[in-house]
C-alpha cells in the first residue's frame, strides 16, 4: 500500500492535467484538419487546407510579424530592465524595502486589471501621462487609437506586468554572486559598469536564460487581455498579435478550423524558439 499510496495520492493532478491540458490540445490538433460548423454539428476533413489558407492570409501574416517584434521589444526591455533594477535593490540602498513592495506590486495584478490600469493612465483627456505629457512638452498624444503610439502603450503594460517576475528571480541570483569576486575585481581597479557586465552579469546567465524562455511564452500567450482591454487590435488591426488572432477567428468570426491551426503553429513556434535557444544560446550561459 505504501508504495501505491504516491500514485493514488497524484490521481487527481493527472486528470486534471488531462481534463485541461493534453484534451483540448488533441481536440485543437484534430480540429485544425476539419472545417466546423459555427454551431459545432457537422466537420468536414481538409487535411492541411487550414494550414495553406492560413499563411495565404495576409492579416495573419502580419499578426505573426507584429508578434515577432512585439515580443522581441517586450523580452528585450523587461530583462534588462529588471537586471539593472535587482542589481540596485541589492546594494543596500537606503529604504530597498519600500522601494521592492512598490516595485513587486504588478506581479500581484492579472493582465486584464494591468491593461485596465494602463487604459486609464494613458487615457488622452484623463491620464497621468498625457497630464505629463500636455505640461512638458505641450502634446496630447492619443496613445490607444493612433500608430505606432498604440504598440509603446501596449509595450509600457507588458514591460511592468512583467518586471517584478524578473526582478525576483535576478535578486535571488545576484545575492548569491560570491561577494570575494566583486571585492577581487575591485582591487584590480574595476569600474562598477566592468563588475556589473563582465562578472555579475555573466554569473546570472543561467536565470537569464530561463527568464529569457518564460518570458517569451508569457508575451506570446498571456498577451491576450492586455490586448483586448487596451487596443482590442486596433487601431484597424495594427496591435493584432497572434493569440488575438486566434481569438477573433475562434469566437469572433467562429472559424474554428483555422484558429485551432493557428494554436498548432503557435505550439510548433515556441517548440523552434526553445531547441533553438537551447542549442545556441546555452553556450553561453556560465553554470558555476
């Protein structure tokens, strides 16, 4: 019994994993090869017809280039930006706690409140930031509904969504840089920006890889509600990414078919990114 007692005891996790998981992802692989439909009660097989209509349609096309670069700013700013905070916040700043509980607050906020809060902000008659904006520089910017305002707006929101996440795991990290290799450096007459990238940047790279795979599945598939409350897509289409894509052809225009081909080639895109990344971009991380 005590050996059985483990597999009974995870039960309820498989099926849950099963129910949630690995069902609707085989039922969208199944569904990605049939025309549906609207109301579900007769399928149709086309095979790759989902598929070859998909990459001939060019609002997808520019829905995949526009994630592309969505998601590079996005990863790009949010991990250097966190780098340079933690590094801050573990100097023993004067008043480090207060600045963290400020600074670890997004975290605790879903994406839709996130997109909310940044809706408000930038709103152009109420918001702080065009108040800003109007007393500095004299402009009104119509952050929402004008290009290419809409993707910094959108850019602002997934950056500080995204920080604290970050942020914790590179304080973890550099507090266990060993103090004898700054101090050493130190001695050899190191400048702080030489300690930051040639010792303590290095000496993070494996969180840095990590952070850089997370952050990257986060953009692309968490990306939905920031979208939908701030832009939905727009203006005419110019902030549409690819899970919002998916959205608007599975429950907007009920196409079934092609959005579960749409989740397949999102599935098959992170899977490329990540041997990719692994096979490159591991060379370069430092295990100690």
């Amino acid at each position: 019994m005590r050996k059985l007692l483990p597999y009974i005891l995870l039960i309820p996790t498989f099926v849950i994993i099963v129910m949630f998981i690995y069902f609707p992802a085989g039922t969208a692989f199944k569904m990605s090869f049939y025309k549906t439909s609207p109301f579900g009660n007769r399928m149709i097989y086309v095979g790759f017809r989902n598929f070859i209509q998909l990459f001939q349609n060019p609002d997808y096309l520019y829905s995949v280039r526009f994630t592309l670069i969505y998601v590079s700013f996005s990863v790009t700013i949010t991990i250097f930006l966190a780098f340079i905070l933690a590094f801050m916040l573990t100097r023993g700043v004067p008043g480090t706690r207060l600045y963290r509980t400020f600074l670890f607050a997004p975290y605790a906020v879903s994406p839709a409140i996130a997109g909310t809060l940044w809706t408000f902000l930038l709103n152009p008659v109420v918001g702080h930031v065009n108040y800003f904006f109007m007393q500095l520089f004299g402009v009104q910017v119509e952050w929402l509904t004008s290009k290419p305002y809409a993707f910094y707006a959108l850019i602002f929101a997934t950056v500080w969504k995204m920080l604290p996440f970050n942020m914790i795991f590179y304080i973890a990290s550099i507090q266990d840089v060993s103090t004898d290799l700054v101090e050493a450096a130190t001695l050899d007459g190191a400048g702080t920006m030489t300690k930051v990238w040639k010792i303590v940047f290095p000496l993070v790279s494996p969180i840095t890889f990590y952070l850089v795979i997370m952050n990257i599945v986060m953009t692309m598939f968490s990306s939905f509600a920031i979208v939908d409350v701030m832009t939905r897509g727009g203006p005419g289409g110019y902030t549409t990414n690819m899970i919002y894509r998916l959205y608007l052809d599975a429950f907007a225009f009920q196409k079934r078919g092609p959005a579960s081909a749409q989740s397949i080639v999102m599935f098959m895109i992170m899977i490329v990114i990540t041997i990719l990344y692994f096979n490159f971009a591991e060379r370069r991380v430092h295990y100690q």
